[in-house]
C-alpha cells in the first residue's frame, strides 16, 4: 500500500533532503537546531550528563513540563555519568551533526593543541593541564549517506580527524587521543551495530530520530497490528552499543505537538494514525495520492516510548513530556488579529533517560 511504498523509500527521501539543504556552515555556532527546527543543544536539555563541559556561568533553561508527567520516573542524583578520564558518544540519527557536539570536539582539539604547546614551552613544562572535562570520543551515525557527506565537509570535523576521504562505509581511525567518526548505518535494520561500536558507548544520543522510522505500530499480513520492526531494531541496536551503566539520551515528538496540529490540518499529510508526511506539497497530490516527496514522523505517547525502551532491555530513569510555548511578535494583520499580536506556538515533545543495566 501508500505507507509500505512510502516506508521502503524513507533513506532515499533523506538523501534528497540533505541534497536540497545548502553546505554546512564554515562558522560555528553557539544557537544550535536539529534538522527539523527543534532544539538540539545537548547542554542544556541534559546538563546532569554533560556538566563537565557547561562553561562556567551558564545555566541550561529551566523545562516547562507538560501537566501528564511519569512520576515513577523523577530525575536523581544516580543519572550523572561519571567518567573521570574518558567518554563515548553516539549521535544516532545524527544528520549533519549536532552542532553543541561538533563544538565540543572544535573545543577540545584547541584544547589539545594549547596542552601540546605548553609542554614544549620549557617556561610552562611543570603546569599542570587546566582541564577538567574527560577526553570526548565522538561517533556520529546516519541512515543518509549525504548526511554523512557533508558533515564530513563541516570544517569543525574537519579539523578535529584532519584524515584524508573515508570511505562512508569504512570510518578511518584516527592516531589522535580522541576517536572521531562518521559512518552510514541504518539504524533501524536488524542487527546493524558496527564492530567497534558494540559496547562502546557512555552516551547514546537519540535526538528526534525514532519519530522519522515510521509508525509506531504497522498491521502485519494477518491484519494485526504489531510494533514497528524498524523501531524495535533500532532500540536494540541503541542498547547494543551501551555500556553497562551505559544511558540513553531520547527527546522527540509528542502528541499534540503544534506540528501534528498543523499536518492534522493538510489532505494527504496523514499516513497512519499519528504518523505524517512533512515537506511536500499538497497542491502536487491528489487525496488518493501517496506523496512522492517529503519525510515521515510520528508523534509519541509517553507509553509507547516506555514500551519500546524497556522491550530491549533498559531501565527508566526518567520519562515525561516537555512543553515549550514560542511567541514571536505579529508582522501582518493576521498575525496581529492573534494573540493580541504574538504568534505562539506550542511545543511538546516526549523527553527520556534509559539506562543498560550493569548485570
């Protein structure tokens, strides 16, 4: 049908975006959005994980929580990865990168170059080094091999491998204190963990990425409906690469969310229940049509994220909705006609910590 014909082209359809998306930037930037316009600053939505690298001063913004919380799943001081010396991160999903990562790597490589001309000063041999963050190895992974073309090109990627052309297929590793790579993977195929990322990871990062899988659920050939394969494989390939003790990072779309409210509004942007279509154009297709352009995503419930978490394995430490009201002044009678001339726009999305057991 429309949904499996969509389904079986989804990695295509994320080439062809990236395609349309013009070369990264060659500045780095302190404001950082995913590839859909969402929040993605690391930082901020996860201050307990990365407080060794919070520059000193600064405080993450405070969440406005959705009323409907998992109160058997409050945050605690047990969360906090603690690696003295080292840390591994996965960017699942990645895109072209996300940008707080790639600062952290441009900071840590100027970091690096500093400590090495501190030690051939004889002037300042006997300093100690003025670093307290542990060494930050880097692995970002993408279904798109575009994606991972131009992230490669991204001068801040660039200058932390400083390797020749890889291979997309066979990441190179790096004679540097710190593992940085890039690689095509589909995360949703069955059993597609690399070799060197099994057990490898402190952090796996899962910002907006099971949303653009597919549905939730799909009906199978007895006319039942059953979780998504392509989900459930990605969970388990998720906490594959975990260390024990090792947590996963989630935020993605939820019910509700201002986006399902628009696409809700658009013929033939509906796929599925709760899953969409995002990027085309409805003028182009007939009701009948299946979209020939565009992405999926799907919008969660708090149950369904826990289902697919706790399914392969991993512990909750916390899961709950987070909501965000944007307001932007009005520049047009329309916009002024409402609320009282602001636009606002409100966000949810389902916000999760998961944690691989030590045993």
């Amino acid at each position: 049908d429309g949904l499996t014909r969509f389904l079986g082209t989804m990695v295509d359809r994320w080439d062809g975006y990236y395609k349309a998306l013009s070369s990264p930037s060659t500045t780095t930037t302190t404001t950082t959005t995913s590839r859909s316009g969402t929040p993605s600053n690391v930082l901020q939505m996860f201050p307990n994980e990365f407080r060794s690298w919070q520059t000193p001063g600064k405080k993450g913004k405070r969440r406005r929580r959705h009323p409907t919380t998992d109160s058997g799943s409050r945050p605690s001081s047990e969360e906090a990865i603690i690696a003295p010396t080292e840390l591994t991160v996965v960017d699942l999903g990645c895109g072209l990168g996300n940008d707080t990562l790639l600062d952290l790597v441009e900071r840590q490589r100027v970091h690096r170059d500093e400590e090495e001309t501190r030690r051939e000063s004889p002037s300042s041999a006997s300093r100690e080094s003025s670093s307290k963050s542990p060494l930050l190895h880097v692995h970002f992974v993408d279904a798109s091999r575009e994606a991972i073309r131009k992230l490669r090109s991204d001068p801040r990627y660039r200058r932390a491998t400083a390797s020749d052309e890889e291979s997309a297929e066979e990441p190179k590793r790096l004679a540097t204190p710190a593992a940085i790579t890039a690689q095509v993977c589909n995360l949703a195929s069955a059993k597609m963990t690399p070799a060197h990322l099994e057990q490898s990871a402190d952090i796996a990062l899962l910002l907006f990425t099971l949303s653009a899988i597919g549905p939730y659920r799909l009906r199978g050939r007895n006319g039942k409906r059953s979780q998504s394969s392509g989900m459930v494989n990605a969970v388990q390939n998720v906490a594959r690469m975990l260390k024990p003790g090792g947590v996963v990072l989630f935020r993605d779309y939820a019910r509700y969310d201002d986006d399902q409210l628009q696409l809700n509004s658009m013929v033939g942007a509906q796929l599925s229940g709760n899953f969409y279509v995002r990027g085309f154009d409805p003028t182009d297709h007939k009701e009948s049509d299946s979209p020939t352009d565009g992405t999926g995503c799907f919008f969660f419930d708090l149950e369904e994220v826990r289902q697919l978490f706790t399914g392969a394995g991993l512990e909750v430490l916390q899961l709950e909705y987070v909501t965000r009201i944007y307001k932007k002044s009005g520049k047009n009678g329309r916009d002024c006609s409402k609320n009282g001339g602001a636009v606002e726009r409100r966000r949810i999305w389902v916000h999760g910590k998961f944690r691989k057991p030590n045993n």
